[in-house]
C-alpha cells in the first residue's frame, strides 16, 4: 500500500486533491496539418522509449491546438476556493497498443505542450497527473464581439548559451481579421461536434494511413456516449542524487469528463497561426506542422516565426471533469 499523503492545504497549499470540476469553460479548437513521421518521431522520442515496447503510441497525422477560458476550476473532494484560467496547448491524438497480451488499439490524446496563466493549476496537474505545463500569459477573446487574436507568451531561450539571458517572449499568436463570432450553435452534444470533424478532416489524413484513421474513428465513436475521454502523460520526477535519472516514472491515464456541453459550432473566417522558433520550444519541428509562407504583408510576420494555416476552428461552452487517474505502466526500478 502506498505512503499517506501528507497534506498541506491551509499551509500554502498549491497542489489540490482530484477529482477537478471546470465550469464555464470557453474552448476553441484549431485542427491543424502534421507531416506524419516528423510527428512520429517525437512521440517515439517521448513516449515509446518509457516502458521498454510494453506500450507504444501512434500518432494520428493532425494536431490540435486549443485555447481553454475557465471562468471556475475548483476541486470537488476537498473545500477550498475557485481560480479562473486561460490555457494554450497543443494536442496530439495517438492510438495505444499494449503489447504481452491481446488488446485492441485505444484512442488517447497526449499534450506535450500546454501553456497556463494560473500557478495552482499548473502545480495540481504537474504533480497528479504529469501534465508538462508551462506558466504563461494568455490572450482569448472574452465575448463574440471581441477581436480574433489569440496568444500566449511564457520564458523562452532562443538560443541555449549560459551567457544569455531567456525572456518573457510571444510563442503563438493565433488571428484573423474581425470580431471572433458571432457564435452560431451547429451542435448539442459530443456526437454532433464529432460529425463535424469528421467531416473537415476528409482531406487531412495523408496516403497509407487510412487504416490508422479508421481505427480512431471507431474508437472515437465507442467513448461519445459519455465522452470520458483519456488523455495520457508521462509522469516523471528527477532523482535529487543523480538528475539524469528518474526517481520516478509512469505513464498515466488521465480522463477528462464532459460532464455538461452548453452548445458548440463552427468558426467562421480563416485563421493565421504564428509559432515563434527558438530553441526552447521547437513546436513546429516537434510536432510536424505543415507551414506556410503566402501570409498578408500587413501581418508582418517575424523572421524567427513559422506560419501555419488551421484547417477549421470550432468552438464550445462546456463544463469538465478531471479525474483520477489510472497507471498504464509504471517503472518498477530502484537506486542502486
């Protein structure tokens, strides 16, 4: 059995106890193009080199970028308060396979970046769950009426150099011209938002992955009823003694819960992405991303950034429930 957990809360607590309800969550969703083995590739950099190839990942050829404006996050096992928060991140949707025994591939999502303006909510879900958050600053448009631009700005390093300071810098920056509504609801529930996506992504999916496709699709299908969806980390901490080592390591189901969807739909307008290059943060190599140079000149593009064209956008009102994890696998090693 495992140690007891020694509490802090009312001690500076910054860490709190799940399950999590998010409500009033603004979300935005952008699809966006990867090439498939450059996404690949990091995956397997990250996530397939853990458990030693007794689970392995494979990645879907489209990323998701989303933009979350929760009014209330709060915990619903312990009494405290609420914080409100904006997040940025970027997600990958992957297919599991255990391997040893029979199973079948399991759809899962991992958010090798995730951008956040409110420290509470960073540290809970570091150290819960294994989410690689990031403090940030965030921009999301509060009304339908509000300009399109969205953007998150964090501490950067251009170059790697012990001589040179990091700075607080604009890493993504997501616009179009106009207001970001009006708002129309195509959408009422989970299965409706899906049918959309299925139906934007028909070109997306690249030659000879259309069986990987499938196979996502039927998966997606299977959790809609109750949207319990599991996104999956790697939960990692490094050994005080030898930080090259992990003293602990484990790959961990974390399933978000819709538990209420207030309306969604499409966006309307083309949106232009800018993703700042620096050493730091190599988004656009890590995750594949297709750019794209034929930009307006009254954007006025950076050198150092790529741009990158969003297939489509949607939005939705929902509240969320973050929930216990599970532990798909975990290292068994000790110190020595």
């Amino acid at each position: 059995m495992l140690p007891k957990y020694i509490s802090d809360t009312g001690h500076g607590a910054a860490s709190h106890l799940a399950p999590l309800y998010l409500s009033n969550v603004q979300s935005y969703f952008f699809t966006l193009r990867a090439n498939h083995k450059a996404l690949q590739k990091f995956v397997d950099s990250q996530l397939n080199v853990v458990s030693n190839g007794a689970v392995t990942y494979t990645a879907l050829p489209w990323v998701l970028n989303c933009w979350y404006q929760t009014q209330k996050g709060t915990s619903m096992a312990e009494v405290g308060g609420y914080m409100p928060s904006n997040e940025c991140l970027f997600v990958i949707p992957l297919l599991q396979q255990k391997h040893g025994h029979f199973s079948l591939p399991e759809l899962k999502a991992w958010v090798p970046y995730l951008l956040i303006d409110q420290q509470n909510a960073l540290i809970t879900a570091r150290e819960v769950w294994g989410y690689r958050k990031s403090l940030a600053g965030i921009q999301i448009p509060n009304s339908p009426g509000s300009n399109a631009v969205f953007s998150a700005e964090t501490t950067v390093f251009p170059t790697f150099d012990r001589d040179k300071r990091g700075a607080v810098m604009e890493l993504v920056k997501l616009r179009k011209g106009g207001s970001v509504g009006p708002f129309e609801p195509s959408f009422q529930d989970a299965r409706g938002g899906f049918a959309q996506v299925i139906e934007h992504l028909g070109g997306v999916a690249q030659d000879g992955l259309s069986t990987l496709v499938t196979q996502a699709m039927d998966q997606a299908f299977g959790f809609l009823p109750t949207f319990n969806f599991p996104i999956i980390n790697l939960k990692q901490f490094r050994d005080a003694v030898d930080g090259t080592r992990a003293c602990y390591q484990a790959l961990i189901d974390c399933p978000n819960k819709l538990a209420k969807l207030h309306g969604g739909g499409i966006l309307q307008g083309d949106y232009t992405m800018e993703i700042l290059n620096v050493q730091s943060h190599t988004i656009v190599e890590d995750l594949g991303l297709i750019t794209d140079s034929n930009v307006p000149p009254s954007y006025n593009i950076p050198p150092t950034s790529s741009v990158v064209r969003p297939v489509f956008g949607q939005w939705a009102n929902m509240d969320l429930e973050v929930m216990n994890g599970s532990v798909i696998w975990e290292s068994s090693a000790r110190r020595d």
